[in-house]
C-alpha cells in the first residue's frame, strides 16, 4: 500500500461538480492499494501519518505532528498510484487490486479514521474526481507500507 502525503493549507474534493469533502490545514492522502495489501498496510501507514512531524514551527524546522496541530485529513483513493510506467507508453496496472476488493479495504480505511481522533474527509472511490489543494511548502512524501 502506498499513501502519497502533501502538506495541505486547504484541500478539496468535487464529484460531478458538486464539492463533497474539504478540510483546512492538514494532510492530503492519496491511497493506492495493491494486490496483495491488508488492513494491517493500512493500520502500519495511518500509524505512521499519526507519528510524523511535517508542521514547521517558528524556525520552519518539522516539529508538530497532525494531532499537535489539529489538523484534519483528506483520503483520496488513487488508483494511478500502483501504476508502473518504467516500460512503454501506457502505464501497466498489474499491482493493482481489483476494484471490488480494493473498495471493501477502502472502506476499512475510512471506518478506522471515523473511529479515531482525526479529523477525516473522503474521496469516492471509483468515481472521476477533482481534487484541488493548496500545498504547504510544498512538502510531500510517499509512504510504502513494503518499505
């Protein structure tokens, strides 16, 4: 499992037009799920999110964590996110979990981080989304629960 971390002063997410999740100051979390992930990737990365310091304090030095902050987060399920573009012109998927499975773990995700502290807004997954944000820095990084 994969999660693609940005520092986010504001993010949102729109499904046909219609803005169906937003937060402020926090974390935007694409979340791409392979063949062979489980609830344990996903419980090792929320972990990890949970643990690391990427706000800055008065010296912009990393120094708080989301909590420390009250920040919020936003899921966003990312299917590209397994693709494999080292070879050819199309990208090649074969990491990635069928849809059907990697919904149901999806949706795990989301019932662990409604059932936390945090502050979680979500994407939908299998729909065409526009994500809009406003990075922090920017200060980005990738998570792999393989890693």
């Amino acid at each position: 499992m994969k999660f693609l971390i940005q520092r986010v002063l504001e993010a949102s997410v729109e499904v046909n037009g219609e803005k169906i999740a937003e937060i402020n100051q926090g974390l935007l979390v694409y979340v791409g799920i392979e063949r062979t992930d489980t609830i344990d990737d996903a419980k090792f990365l929320l972990d990890r999110v949970q643990k690391l310091k990427l706000f800055s304090d008065k010296n912009n030095k990393f120094a708080y964590t989301l909590t420390d902050i009250k920040g919020s987060l936003l899921i966003v399920p990312q299917f590209t996110l397994n693709g494999d573009i080292r070879k050819g012109s199309k990208p090649d998927f074969f990491k990635a979990m069928n849809p059907d499975s990697a919904e149901i773990l999806f949706t795990q995700i989301k019932d662990l981080l409604l059932e936390s502290e945090y502050s979680a807004s979500f994407g939908i997954f299998r729909s065409y989304m526009h994500v809009k944000s406003l990075n922090d820095g920017p200060v980005t990084f990738i998570l792999d629960s393989r890693s």
